[in-house]
C-alpha cells in the first residue's frame, strides 16, 4: 500500500487486491464507499510474457523461450504473481543445489514440482 497526498491535500491510499479481496472490501460499506477506480488486469499474453520476463529477473534471460512459454501454460497462466513465484522456487533451488541444474532444465523441473495440483495452478491465480 502506497500513501500519496491526492490535489486536495489529503492521503490517497493505492491498495492492490485480487478477485477475493476486492470482493470482500466491497461487502463493507465504509471501504466500498472509497472504491474510486477498480481496474482488471488481464492475464498476460505468451508474447508479453516473453517480453517482460527478462525485464523482471536476469534469470529469464537464459531461459528459452519455448520454456517460458512452458511455464506460462503449466503454471503461471498469464499471472505474473505465479511468474515471480515460480522465480522465487528456481532461486531457492539454486540456493539449495547450485548444480542441480540450471536455466531451462531448473524452469521444467520447478515446474514439474509445482504440478497441475500446485497453488500456482492457473484456475488458483485467475
């Protein structure tokens, strides 16, 4: 959450909230009152997930394509909070075994350990 003054002088909070959580301030009439804007954000395409990856961690620079794609379809769905968990997954494994494996091939495991079963399943993040 981020406080800025808004032209009034007064605090202007910007909160982030997923589908539940959007859900559950607008049961409460004192916070749904001060819902201004509500904004979706679509999942991302494989070709902005091709393009932003790279942006968001040098890890993804040496991972193919094709496995980008491969994890945006087994795991992450188009949600970029699934992409930085699943980037989250690769570092610890590096952390925990610097030779196991390295870019795509650490991608497709993390992957085959998060599975269809896995809460970063595309139907838990969408």
């Amino acid at each position: 959450m981020s406080f800025k003054p808004s032209s009034a002088g007064a605090p202007t909070a910007l909160i982030l909230a997923g589908t539940g959580s959007t859900e559950a301030l607008r049961r409460i009439p004192e916070l749904a009152s001060r819902i201004l804007v509500h904004q979706d954000i679509p999942p991302l395409t494989p070709a902005q997930a091709q393009c932003v990856l790279p942006a968001f961690h040098p890890l993804w620079d040496r991972v193919a394509s094709q496995q980008i794609a491969r994890a945006n379809e087994c795991c992450a769905g188009g949600n970029f909070r699934a992409f930085a968990q699943i980037t989250a997954h690769v570092i610890d494994s590096v952390l925990t075994d610097p030779l196991a494996c390295s870019g795509s091939a650490l991608v497709e495991a993390v992957c085959r350990r998060l599975g269809a079963s896995s809460p970063l399943s595309a139907s838990r993040w969408t």
